[in-house]
C-alpha cells in the first residue's frame, strides 16, 4: 500500500458518495487525497489510486494530465500559484507573480533551492474582483496582494520553513 491508511479511509469516504459499481467517479477525490499526502502524483500514485478504484492507470492517468491541480513533479512545500489571467494580470497579476519571482530569485514553474516554495501562474481562480490573487497549495486563497502583503507572506513561510 502506497498511502497511509488514514489516507485510503478519507478516499473510502468519498467512495461512500457513489454508488458500488461508479468507483470511478471518486477518481478527482483520490488524486487529491493522494497529492496531499506525497505532495504530488507520482507514476506509483497513479497506479495505486487506478488498483484501488479499479479502474485502468491511462483512464487515471488522463485525470492528473488534465487538470492542472494535479502536481506530475515534485513540488515545495508551499505552493504559490498566481493568477496571471487577462483580468488580473490588468490589475497587476503578473506583476505579482515577477515580483514574487524576483524575491525567491526562480523563475514561474521552479522551487526554491531549499525545496520550500513552488511558484506558479494559473488560469482565472474566480476572485478577479480581488486581484492580485493567489492561491497556497491549491486551497488557501491570498488576495489583494500588494507587494507589502507579500512580502509579509514570504517572511512567514520562510520563518515556519
Ligand atoms: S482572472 Fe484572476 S481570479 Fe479571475
């Protein structure tokens, strides 16, 4: 088994929600559970997750390529993923994201030397009214913010490691 137990119990959880003959459908679930887990979705995840719900690895396999909350490479601890789609980047998304850059010194899609943070760019994450915004391992969302708000939330992560 690839996953803690508590792991496969919450992904049992989400299996609940379906009937017994659509354990596919508890397929988005799983990768999640499983990336929050490992930190992102490995060849191994993949495979386990496709054993575990019964279905073929290419069929799992399609899920992780297409979304791009699924990590296929491994990522910081933190993950910061700015939005830099057309509304936001006209209210200073981008640069947020080449200001983030610039202070981590890695370009958008590299880690940190230490293996801390992850910086990204991502399609429209539906807080435009409250760009710039960006969100902390997939789930945390950050907005409005200013270089002093960033600057406040690198000095964070970087003080908890
Ligand atoms: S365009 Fe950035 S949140 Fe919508």
């Amino acid at each position: 088994m690839l996953l803690s137990e508590q792991a496969y119990k919450k992904i049992d959880k989400e299996l609940a929600k379906y009937p017994a003959d659509q354990r596919q459908s508890a397929v988005m679930a799983a990768l999640r559970i499983a990336q929050e887990e490992k930190g992102w979705v490995s060849d191994e995840v993949i495979v386990d997750v496709a054993e575990y719900l019964g279905m073929p690895t290419i069929a799992v396999q399609e899920v992780a390529t297409f979304y791009d909350m699924y990590e296929l490479k491994p990522v910081g601890k933190y993950k910061l993923t700015v939005c830099t789609n057309l509304p936001c980047a006209l209210r200073d998304g981008e640069k947020t994201a080449h200001y983030i850059s610039e202070k981590l010194g890695i370009a958008i899609g590299e880690t940190t030397p230490d293996g801390l943070i992850t910086l990204q760019e991502s399609e429209c994450q539906g807080a435009c009214g409250d760009a710039p915004v960006l969100l902390i391992n997939n789930h945390h969302m950050c907005v409005r913010m200013s270089k002093e708000r960033i600057d406040e939330l690198l000095a964070d992560i970087q003080s908890e490691g």
